[in-house]
C-alpha cells in the first residue's frame, strides 16, 4: 500500500496524506510529535494499537514500561479518533463508519513514516490489526493481545457472540458509532475484576466504537473479499506471540488458539500464551504490568532497543 502525503501545515501541526483510494487523512499535531520523537530518538519503535471501546490513552502504562526499556512507544489513534475519553464521549460520531482495512491502511501510513522497523502491539481488534500489519511485512516483532477473529478462524463461543451482538442485532449499527453500557462493559471487559475497578476501568477508559468492524469480523468466513483477513504465511511476517486471557468473554481462549493454528504455520517463531484468571481487560486493568512484562520478555528476544532495523535495512535483508 503506497501512501502520499499531499499538505504539511506547520503552523497548525496537522499532515495530510492520501491512501491508494479515494481516503484521506490527517494527523492531529500529537500523533505528528509522537512520530518525529521516535524518529530523533534512535531507538526501536513499538506501535501500540488500540482496539475497539478504547483510545491510544489506554497504553498509557504500557509506553512507559517499554522506553524504560530503552525502546520508544508511538500509539496512533484510529482515523479520526479523539484525544480524550471527555472529546470521545461528546462527539461519538466521530467513530462511525471505519472499516477493517481503511484502519489497517491509516495505521500502514503511519508506520510508513518511521525510521526503523518497529514492533507492534495491539489488544482485541487491534491485536487483529496487528496481525494484518505484520501480514504485510511492517513488524520487527508481534505481540497480538485477545486478538479479534480473522477469515478462517472458525470458532464462535457464545460469550464473544454476546458481547459482539451489541451492534450485530441492528444492521443500522454498521454505519454507526456503538457504546457500551456498564453492564456490557462489565460482561465484555471487567468481568474477572472487582465491582469498584469495573466501574474504575469503565469510566476511565471506555468509549463509543465503530459498528463496521463487528459486522466484518462476524461474516468474515462467509465473505471470500473480507477486510477480516490476515496473510500468516508471509515469510516477512516475523516473530509473533498470541496472549489469551483464559476468562475472556470478548475473544474467548477457543479464537485465540485457532489464530495461533493458522498463524504457527508461518515459518518465523508463534508462540501463545493463556494469562490465567484474566479478562479481556487485561491491558488496562491492575494486572496489566504481568501481560506487558510477558510482551515486552518476547520482543526483546528478537529485537534490540536501539539501532533499529531501518527500512533500507529491511530491504535488503
């Protein structure tokens, strides 16, 4: 996917650049400054993408635990998506109306504008998100976090299709913008933590999401040109780990390990590993530290924090 920049306004701190398509898009002015200090920094980036219900904001802890590391944390948001949960929540229109692949093409365009090949980390759909990012050749190393299902994952657990039938019982939910309540948060997030830290985690953290991906995921494997899809063969793809919480209602442990099936045929390192008594909160709640710790033990494994590999590097490797 070839990406072109078409306006740069530095009094305004705002970049606009264009897809293959007809899409175009603009980074706000942090996510312009996130990238620029990766780049001066010379240190291996690692792209932190968020999934649905959350914004960059939740790996709020995970960036500081990685650059103590010596690497350098870059969270780009989704195309459009707001700074804060305040923003998030006044103007959920924002979230309406993206797609699997117009998301994995707005986050290729950003790592595109790195300096270095970096590693990257997603949780729920962006764990499918970094699944088709790392498909595609763009990762150093992979950590794919209660990834969401792609085409050819066939399990559907009754619990995941509970918490997607959110926005999958009104068709009008794929142009939409759905949130969830504290009771479906509680289900589909918090429920292997305390009643005082759902309601914690839910306020702090949780935000509108856009309908389209559900509907993609759900009929991926009915839909021969699913945006759902992963390339897990390609010999490019590097070293990937799968993490699976054993309570997740979300992603439930049948999903996780059918992705690490189709994933382990890949000829580069997958490994998976279940995270015992955790819930698909388990980025952002009290034990988030154990599961970035588990992350960040593998990506040093394969990856040095400094020297990155650059993308001329890449190339000719």
């Amino acid at each position: 996917m070839k990406h072109e920049a078409i306006a740069t306004s530095p009094n305004s701190g705002i970049n606009t650049f264009r897809g293959e398509g007809a899409e175009v898009w603009t980074l706000a002015e942090h996510e312009a400054a996130h990238l620029e200090h990766a780049n001066a920094s010379g240190a291996t980036p690692v792209v932190f993408v968020h999934g649905l219900w959350l914004l960059p904001s939740s790996w709020g802890g995970w960036v500081t635990l990685f650059e103590e590391a010596g690497f350098v944390g870059v969270t780009p948001g989704w195309p459009d998506d707001p700074e804060t949960v305040a923003a998030a929540r006044e103007h959920p229109e924002v979230f309406a109306g993206k797609g699997i692949g117009e998301i994995a093409d707005y986050e290729e365009a950003i790592i595109g504008r790195l300096d270095r090949k970096p590693v990257i980390i997603g949780h729920s759909f962006g764990g499918l998100l970094t699944m088709i990012l790392a498909g595609r050749g763009l990762a150093a190393a992979s950590v794919a976090i209660s990834p969401a299902p792609f085409r050819g994952v066939l399990p559907l657990p009754i619990p995941a299709l509970r918490t997607a039938s959110v926005a999958l019982r009104n068709p009008a939910n794929w142009n939409r913008a759905v949130p969830l309540s504290y009771e479906q948060f509680r289900y589909s997030f918090a429920n292997e933590v305390g009643e005082d830290e759902a309601k914690e985690l839910y306020l702090g953290y949780s935000v509108p999401g856009a309908g389209e991906p559900l509907f993609q995921a759900a009929s991926a494997n009915l839909n021969p040109w699913s945006e759902a899809k992963v390339n897990s063969t390609n010999p490019d793809r590097g070293p990937m780990l799968i993490v699976s919480a054993d309570s997740d209602h979300t992603v439930p442990w049948a999903i996780a390990n059918a992705s690490y099936k189709k994933q382990k045929r890949n000829k580069c390192v997958t490994e998976i590993v279940k995270m015992p008594g955790r819930g698909h909160s388990l980025t952002i709640d009290a034990g988030w530290r154990e599961v970035a710790e588990k992350a960040l033990e593998f990506v040093k494994r394969f990856t040095s924090t400094s020297r990155g590999i650059t993308k001329s590097n890449s190339a000719a490797s």
